[in-house]
C-alpha cells in the first residue's frame, strides 16, 4: 500500500471506509510505496478517487451489494471511470460554469482531454480526461456538459433559478495548491492532506434545495438536468472495469439486481458497458407553500465496463482502447430517468 495515499484518505475517509476502499480497489504498482516528503500529482489523483468511489458506495445500495460480493470473493475493483454532470450557464452563481468548475481541479492533478463526445438526443456534451502519468491504471472521469440554450426558455430561466446562487468550495488557498501542483507536479504531504478534503467537497451540490415545482418545470424537458437539481455535482456513476461484461451482467441479472437489459457497444466494438439502475433516494424540496416536502428521486448508479485492446497497439506496449462511445454514454445516462 502506497502510504501517502492511506495518510491522504484517512483525512477524509471513517477508519471502516478507508479499510474496505484499500482493500476493494486496484492501486497502481507504479505510484510505489510513497515519499512522505511530498505528494505527486498521481497519488493525489489517486486518492480523491479513491475516496469519490468510497463516497458513492454510501449513497448507492446496489453498488454496495456488488462490492460486498466483490470483497467476499477476495477480488478486487479496477475502477475505470467517475462520471459527473456539470451545466455550461452564466447564471452559476460562484462557480464556473460547465466543466471549467472540474477542469481547474483535473488538469492540476495530471488529467488532459482524452476525447469529445456529442450527446445531441439529451442535450449535453460529454468529454474525458485521462491521467498522463498511468491512464490505464488511474481512473478517468467523464465531464458532460448540459446546454439549457438547446431547450425552451422556460428551462433556462429555471435552471437559472436552481443554480443561479451556487457555491464555489475551492479557497483561495486551494486554488493556490492546485497552481503550485500543475506547476511542480507534487505537493507537500501536509499541504495535500488538507487540499483533498476541499476537492472531494466539490463533487456535490453547490446549489440551496430547488422548489418543486421548479424540479418538474426541469423534468418535463430534461431528466438530466432534472437530476443535477437534486444530486448537483456528485459523481452520477462510478465504473468497474471488468473482463467480460456480458458475463457480469447475466450474473447480475442471475442475482436480482437491478441491471440495464442490454450492453451497449460502441461503434468500433471495443467498448462495452452496462450499469444498474440509479438507486432511488429521498430529497427534499421547497414547496409553494414554503414548507420542505420529500420526494423520491433517482439517484446515482454503477456502471461496468469491458475495454478490448485499441488496434494500434503492439506486443510489447497492449494498451487497451481508452475512449468512450455518444451512443453508449446516451444508453448509459439514461440509468437515471426513471422516475
């Protein structure tokens, strides 16, 4: 076990969450046993990922199922990607809008455009960001981008209502850690110790509770953005990369789970993907009347992957195929627009 990572997560994991997320996800041999001298920009990537994925499980009770099955097993998670939803709006209060709000935090930690991905049925705009030192090793994260100009003006006064007064969680002084990490390519361990917590704070809801009636004004255009209403900037999947995705799937299906009907292939036929469906979950909401009303909603979900070896690859060097596919990711977003 690498220790600047175990001494990073126990800045913002229970002792019982640390434990289990060590022992659940792969930890790439390259990244060493760690110089408590200072912090790389890999390690730290690393970390948040680690205690992003933690986080989820919290939150995601089918996801929790399959990893307790996982850790029973004596296996072990090759997290692949975090996926999370942003909306490019100048109306967003104090953070900046769309991805800008997540790549200020990726680029820092070593990530750079991995590939563009145009979302067109639910009008969005997706992108990935792999990171430089071990892309196939560290996980990915999918930025997707809601456009409220492709729909009503309806819609975009209330997005603009939801999250016209968000919150930006990075200080001063963590914009200045993150400047001196894309500059030196490490940190100070103290330094990333108290960065970390202030990164995982930003992968969730920035915005106060919406009104009801602005979340169904939302959700009768958009499921997606629907769902930002409620959940914000929290990772909507974290994905598992596994061998053979039929295979765990018809597993899954075998089990009772929740599982997606079919797996989505993409064009080149190298990436394919399922998930569960989005776990449903209580949020509260504003009434006309002023009063806090609970409704269920969908929440977020797990995804699993199969990544067949990109064709350019030689003996010596594998690689497998590290993009994404628009027509998988639309199958795939859909997971949380049930009601």
């Amino acid at each position: 076990m690498n220790q600047n990572i175990r001494d990073l997560l126990q800045a913002v994991c229970a002792p019982s969450e640390l434990d289990q997320v060590v022992r659940l996800l792969n930890i790439p041999g390259s990244l060493g046993n760690g110089d408590v001298a200072a912090v790389t920009r890999a390690e730290l990537a690393q970390a948040l990922n680690m205690a992003l994925f933690a986080e989820l499980l919290t939150r995601v009770p089918s996801a929790r199922a399959y990893a307790d099955d996982v850790l029973a097993a004596g296996g072990r998670v090759q997290f692949d990607h975090g996926a999370l939803r942003t909306v490019r709006w100048p109306h967003s209060g104090a953070l900046p809008p769309g991805e800008a709000a997540f790549t200020r935090i990726l680029k820092p930690l070593g990530y750079r455009l991995n590939g563009t991905y145009p979302l067109e049925r639910i009008g969005m705009t997706g992108r990935s960001y792999a990171q430089a030192d071990a892309p196939e090793e560290i996980a990915q994260y999918f930025l997707s981008e809601f456009h409220p100009e492709r729909f009503s003006t309806m819609l975009q006064s209330t997005v603009t209502k939801v999250i016209g007064a968000s919150t930006d969680p990075l200080t001063p002084q963590a914009l200045a850690w993150l400047n001196e990490l894309e500059r030196d390519g490490s940190l100070p361990g103290a330094c990333a110790k108290a960065l970390l917590p202030v990164l995982v704070g930003c992968f969730a809801r920035r915005h106060s509770l919406p009104r009801l009636a602005d979340y169904e004004a939302l959700l009768a255009e958009s499921a997606e953005m629907a769902w930002i209403a409620t959940e914000g900037n929290a990772f909507n999947h974290a994905t598992d990369r596994v061998d053979n995705v039929f295979a765990v799937a018809d597993a899954q299906r075998a089990l009772g789970r929740p599982i997606k009907d079919v797996v989505e292939v993409s064009k080149s036929g190298r990436v394919k993907q399922t998930a569960f469906r989005a776990d449903p979950v209580q949020r509260e909401f504003i009434a006309a009347d002023g009063s806090t009303v609970t409704r269920t909603v969908p929440g977020s979900f797990y995804e699993f992957i199969t990544r067949d070896p990109h064709p350019h690859a030689v003996a010596d060097m594998p690689g497998i195929d590290l993009g994404f596919d628009a027509g998988n990711a639309t199958g795939i977003f859909k997971m949380t627009a049930a009601a």
